[in-house]
C-alpha cells in the first residue's frame, strides 16, 4: 500500500473489517519511520485491538516491541511467541487509559526508564483496529512522569506483580462496584509498619490471626474477600509482598498539611496524598462517584485512570462505520 492510496482512504468507504485493515496497516506503515525519527527505545503495541495477535510491527521493529493486553491468555500466547507482554487490568480502558497503565508497569518493571522516549498504538479493544499513534519521552508527559523523573516511581521493597495486583483491582472496582452499587476503596501498599503505626482501626481487623499465606494479595482465592470488604470504611494496608495487614484502618494524617490536590478529590484521595508523603509507600484510591483509579507517591498523585463513559456504544459506533471519538 503506498502513501497516496493511504491518504485516499474514506472511513465511509468498504465495510468496517476493510476501514479496520486499511486504518492499521496505514498505523503500521508509518510507525517505523516515526520511531526512528523520534529515536524511540520501545513501541508499545495494544494487543487486544488488534485481529491478528501475531507478527506486527516491521521486523526492525521487533526488539522494541513492547505488547498489552488485558488478558492472562493473549499475554502467554504473546510471550510464548518470544515477545515482552504487559498484562493491564481487565476492565474497559480509554487509550490515554491504556497508554498511563502499561507505561506506569513499564516503569515498575524497569522496561523504560525516565528519559526514554516510546511510541505507543492504541485502539479500542476487539475493534481490530490500531486507529492512535503517541510519542512521548517519559519524564515530561502524564502526572506520572513527574514521580519517574525524580526515580521514586516504586517503594522500596514493593514488588512489580503486587503493585500490578493491586491495580487490577482497583480498576475492577471502579468499573464494575460491589453488588451493582459504586463503592469507593483505597489501598496503602509498602512500608507497612510505618503505615500501620500512622493508624488506627475503624474495626476489628478481619486479618488478624491468619497464617501470612491465607492472606496473601497474589492468591485468586482472596480476590472476592478482598471486594467485599471494600465496602468498609478505612484503608487497607498491605505489605510490599502482598500480605494484607489490615483493612478498615482510619489514617491519622489530619494533622498534616493540606495538599494542593485537583479541585473535587475528597477525604479519602487527601488522605492517600498524605500517607504517601509521610511514608515510603503506594497509595492508591477509587472514586466512589467516578470510580476513577488515582495512584499517589510522595504526596502527589502521579498517575490518574478514568473509567469510560460508554465503552460499548463506542465498540458499536466504530463497528458500524461512525468513526467518532473514543
């Protein structure tokens, strides 16, 4: 396909399938040239948008290939096939969403560094479409990069496959609440003995007493205990390992300056802003009214996930031919 029949295509033209193929062979065609011209260390390619899951990117390309998905089985199929494979929550993304997620896993990963400069494809998932190309050096875009510039973007002894954990379910609350019904959480990971002597229970801790391997964050087993108490007030707490500590626990941070937060972010979002600057831990909070992901280090929040408004009438928008945001 050359430049000028590129530049020809009408989305209106052909079936959605055709519009899908012509859209991300015109992506791909391009992306080469712009990675290179950009001097790009990785491309990240948003595997679930794609028909065909297989060999993608020119094969100069391949070594810089970083692929995401939100599923467990395309990302061993993908890693099977010898290439490095992000698996982010498996809830409805937006693309900044997709973009903000695999590179904040990136980071904890050290897959990029601050200073590296990447090229991400984007889609809307199961649409068979790469429609969004995005070039940015990390350290000088999103909220997140502020944190990943300074090298501070992980705890010390926090583990990459908690904090990931952690965020799949945070996501899945924020997307989906408990019973039908919006419910709002935050989670404190890292430095937990810290974390713990900045708080009190609200309740009893339904923790205590539970061998470490009972209440650890990576077993599935807990996933369901781990949502129902979420409509608890309080925080939990948990270690860098994933052992849940606690949860409904009230973080005495009140004393503490106000922080200069984004106007409409409550109690529990300041209070996450303060724990994360008072301790060398992760907090991260789900909105209740918006079930929006925010993610707090060192007292700011450096990256923020936004749930979608109507992912469905955007995948039935772009099926039938209206090519219309996302």
């Amino acid at each position: 396909m050359t430049e000028r029949e590129v530049d020809n295509v009408k989305p209106a033209q052909g079936s959605p399938g055709d519009y899908a193929r012509r859209i991300t062979r015109s992506v791909l065609m391009h992306v080469e040239g712009l990675a290179q011209e950009a001097g790009a260390s990785a491309v990240f390619i948003y595997a679930d948008a794609l028909a065909d899951k297989a060999s993608v990117l020119p094969e100069e390309l391949t070594g810089k290939a970083v692929y995401v998905s939100r599923t467990g089985q395309t990302q061993a199929d993908i890693e099977q096939a010898g290439h490095r494979c992000l698996r982010v929550p498996n809830v409805p993304l937006t693309r900044i969403g997709q973009i903000k997620v695999a590179i904040f896993l990136a980071l904890s990963r050290d897959i990029v560094r601050p200073g590296d400069v990447i090229v991400f494809l984007a889609g809307i998932a199961e649409s068979a479409t790469l429609d969004t190309i995005m070039i940015t050096q990390v350290g000088r875009e999103f909220e997140m990069y502020s944190a990943a510039e300074r090298g501070d973007e992980l705890p010390t002894g926090v583990r990459a496959d908690v904090l990931e954990r952690v965020l799949d379910l945070a996501a899945e609350l924020g997307n989906e609440g408990r019973e039908g019904k919006p419910v709002g959480a935050l989670f404190v990971v890292g430095d937990a003995e810290n974390v713990i002597g900045m708080s009190r229970q609200l309740i009893l801790n339904p923790f205590r007493g539970y061998e470490e391997n009972e209440r650890n964050l990576l077993d599935p087993a807990l996933e369901e205990t781990i949502k129902e108490l979420s409509t608890i007030d309080g925080a939990f707490i948990i270690r860098g390992d994933g052992i849940v500590e606690t949860c409904g626990a009230y973080l005495k941070t009140a004393t503490q300056d106000e922080f200069e937060l984004p106007r409409g972010l409550g109690a529990r979002h300041h209070a996450a802003a303060a724990i994360a600057s008072l301790t060398d831990a992760i907090a991260i909070t789900v909105s209740e009214s918006t079930g929006t992901v925010t993610i707090f280090r060192q007292g700011k929040p450096i990256t923020e996930i936004e749930k979608p408004r109507s992912t469905a009438r955007q995948r039935s928008r772009f099926l039938s031919g209206d090519s219309g945001s996302a």
